[in-house]
C-alpha cells in the first residue's frame, strides 16, 4: 500500500518549491509566498514550514523574512546571528534584526509558479 501525503507535507513542499526560486541576494516574507500558492491567509503555516526545512539544504530559509523586513525566524537557526550572517554573505545588509533598504532586495514569487 502506498505511503498517503497529508495536505501539510503538500503544502510545505509547495512553499520550499517556492523558496528554492528565490535568488541569492533577495529575500521574500511569509505572506508572499502564500499569496503566491494562493492561501493568502496561511502565512503562519509557510512559517511552520520554514521552521521544518532545516535539514534540506537546498532550502534557502535564511532568504525568508517577516513583511517588514525582520528576521523574524533567527531563533530557529544554529548560532546566534547564523540568519544575518547567511543574509550578509549575499550582499544585504541587517542592522537591528532587520533588512536595511528592504525594497531593494525584497522579490515577490509568482502566482502559479508552483
């Protein structure tokens, strides 16, 4: 019989699709990436699955910020400043758990590009 696929592990999947376009030297927030699968309300849950792709290094998880900027998941990654380092290898600045000039390096995901 064949392993059956909950709705969240679909859901996470989408949004680490989604996360994976991102390119090096932007960032995009939760509530981005929801609107682009089309669940405009579900920001939380893209949180819950950025939390959960920890152990897929092909996930670019530091690449994902709250709506204003904030390096709001810091705390689920190793070390201290382990998300504004990988942020600053890219070329964007942070001061004060935040993206300076968010505008600039902010990219919005499709809709459908999933």
């Amino acid at each position: 019989m064949a392993k059956s696929t909950s709705n969240s592990d679909n859901f996470f999947e989408r949004v680490y699709a989604i996360v994976r376009q991102i390119p090096q030297g932007k960032v995009t927030s939760y509530g981005a990436i929801a609107k682009a699968l089309g669940t405009a309300r579900s920001a939380r849950m893209v949180g819950w699955a950025m939390n959960a792709s920890h152990n897929l290094e092909d996930v670019p998880a530091h690449r994902v910020v709250n709506r204003k900027g904030l390096l709001s998941g810091k705390h689920h990654f190793e070390g201290t400043n382990l998300m504004q380092q990988l942020l600053e290898n890219e070329g964007i600045k942070v001061v004060d758990n935040q993206i300076i000039d968010f505008e600039k390096h902010f990219w919005e995901p499709n809709i459908g590009d999933v």
